[in-house]
C-alpha cells in the first residue's frame, strides 16, 4: 500500500506569537483592559510630569559690558547670575555682542546680556530655539534688574516664522510624520503578522521605505507650499521626514518581528507616552524635567522637533545628533527584522519533515 505525500505528513502545528493566545476569552479582555489602563495612566503620568511646572535651569547665557563700564563689571554680573537659588542661568563673559550673535547661531548659547552703561540693557533672546526659554530669560532677568535698579529691553535676535506659533508647527509636523510611522508598522503587524522569510522581510521593508519618502514629501508639501508655514525648506525637511517615518516605523516593525504584538503598546510608550512630551514643543530642554531633556533628543519626535528647528532657523547648524538618533532607529529595527525572521525560518526548516525521509519511512 502506498501513501502519498498528503497523507504522511504529519501537520504543523500553529504556532502563536501572542502572548495571551493560552487564555480563554475572559482573561484575555481582562489582559487587554488593564494593558489599555497603564497606557493611558502612563499617558497622563508622562505629560504632566513633564509641563506641569516648566523651571528653568542652567540656560547659557553670554554677559557682555557695553563700553564706559569699569573693568571688570561683566565678570561681577556673570558671577551674580550664576549665584542665583537653583541656577536656573550659565553665565560666561564674552567679548562683544558680535561673538554672542555667533554664539547663537551656532547654538551654544541661548541668550545673551548686554550690561549698558546708561542703566537700560538689553536681554537678546532667540526664540526659535525653545519660546519658553526665551519667556524664562525675561522672568528672571526681570527678578535681577529689578534688584540692581536697572531696567532693560529684550531683542530676539532668532524669532520663529511669523505662521510658526511659539514653534509648535515644526513639533506637530515632527508629532505626525512618527505616528504615520509607526501606526503603518503596527498595522502592517497586526494584520499581516511577522515576516516568515526574509524575502517577506526584504518586502516589508522596502514598503515601509518608499512609505516614508511619500510620507515625508507631503508632510513638507503640506508645511512649505500649502500652508506656507516653513516655505524655502521643502527639500530638507523632505529628507528629514523620510529620516523620522522610517525609523520610527522600522523600530516598531523590529519590534514586532522580535516580541510579537507586544510590540504595538512598546511602540506606543516608546513614541507617545515618552518621546511626544520629552520632544518639548514649545519648551526648550533647559525647562523641562532633566530626564525628559535627557532622552527627549534620542526619540524620534524629539529628533524630528529638533531637525526642524535646525533646518528653519539656525542654516542646519546641530542637524547631526538628530541624523544620528534617526540612523540608529533605523539600524536597530532592521537588525531586529532581519534577525528575528531569520531565525524563525531557520525554526522552521528544523521543524519541516524532510521529504526523503518521509518517502523512506513509508516504504
């Protein structure tokens, strides 16, 4: 009696890669209720922590001494602003307002204090890199004046564009290029499921890719020739769009070809419930919590939110820590594709009966 191949090979077994696939039907809403509930817990945790009390702290500042002050003067204020409870200043001396332009171009201070001798001096400010920074610099300042008996004037010398309020389109822009992101990789994994192949792998990403060069293109379109908030930068900000979507939707397909659908509310924690309020807005990271101000330039709103400010106000002057943050986002969810599927078709080919041995057994 002969058998053919149908009849002798023994079924695969399916295989499950949701973690509450075990449970009946009870435990599993049970499971997605409270899963649910700590998202949104964590939500509210995470952004009111992080813009409850905006408190400035250590925004550098550069001190200069107008000419007829006696020698000397410009160190004395420099010491005094930075003897102030909680230092929310970092004050040094610099030569002349020239250099403290400079210096804020190329970002390495946020402000800048011209000490006059007629008793009116000027706080210059550059709003475009943090509003809220620039709103601290007056309240202080305006707490020390009043103290020295001097009054003065504020001149922002980097504002944001005239359509960008407070700086909060750039951050909006950044906010819906990593949600396009990584609600197309959740999608992609939850209706698809993981890749069993590398060829399968090669695909999802080459979609995710050309998904994030349209991705980015037309929210630059939208922002530079539609709306004419950022017009002159539809180019970079194209590039950095496709920067942002891709890592961010590469990270979290990684993620799902290494921890199954788990991987969604990561994602979620990761880009939303850390990474939207850690990116600011319109708080610079001298006024937001040190731990936001530390991890918020290395998630991707927060890189996207930064390379906006880059490209529109300071001529691409600290583009490179977002580029970077981007690039390894995109390195790390494709060697997590890429090493999650290849192990799982190596699984799988030791799981397969052979053929031959099939064939032999039978006979």
């Amino acid at each position: 009696m002969t058998f053919t191949d149908s009849e002798t090979t023994t079924p695969t077994p399916e295989h499950h890669d949701r973690p509450v696939s075990k449970y009946g039907p009870t435990m599993k809403m049970v499971v997605l209720v409270f899963g649910v509930l700590l998202l949104q817990l964590g939500f509210i945790l995470s952004y009111v922590a992080a813009f409850h009390q905006p408190t400035p702290r250590e925004i550098e500042i550069a001190v200069i001494a107008a000419r007829g002050l006696p020698a000397g003067m410009d160190q004395q204020i420099a010491d005094r602003l930075n003897a102030i409870e909680g230092r929310p200043l970092d004050a040094r001396v610099v030569m002349d307002t020239a250099q403290a332009r400079q210096l804020l171009r190329d970002r390495e201070i946020q402000g800048a204090f011209v000490v006059d001798p007629t008793g009116t001096d000027i706080l210059v400010t550059a709003s475009a890199g943090g509003s809220s920074i620039s709103s601290a610099l007056e309240t202080v300042f305006t707490q020390v004046e009043n103290e020295r008996g001097h009054q003065f004037t504020v001149r922002d010398e980097i504002p944001v564009g005239v359509h960008d309020n407070r700086g909060l389109s750039g951050f909006y822009l950044a906010v819906g290029w990593v949600v396009g992101g990584y609600l197309l990789a959740a999608a992609i994994g939850l209706f698809i499921g993981a890749p069993r192949t590398l060829r399968q792998a090669g695909a999802h990403a080459a979609v995710l890719f050309g998904y994030s060069v349209l991705s980015g293109a037309l929210g630059a379109l939208i922002t530079t020739y539609v709306l004419g908030t950022f017009s002159g930068h539809w180019f970079p900000l194209w590039l950095l769009g496709t920067g942002v979507v891709f890592g961010t939707a590469m990270f979290t397909l990684g993620l799902r070809a290494a921890v199954g659908i788990v991987a969604v509310p990561l994602a979620i924690a990761v880009f939303v419930i850390l990474g939207n309020p850690s990116a600011g807005g319109a708080f610079g990271s001298n006024v937001i919590p040190s731990f936001y101000a530390t991890i918020g330039r290395w998630i991707t709103p927060g890189a996207g939110t930064e390379g906006i400010r880059s490209i529109l106000y300071f001529d691409h002057v600290g583009l490179g820590q977002p580029a970077l943050a981007l690039t390894l986002y995109s390195l790390i969810g494709l060697g997590l594709l890429f090493g999650s599927t290849a192990r799982r078709d190596r699984k799988s080919e030791s799981s397969t009966p052979r053929s031959d041995l099939v064939s032999n057994g039978a006979s």
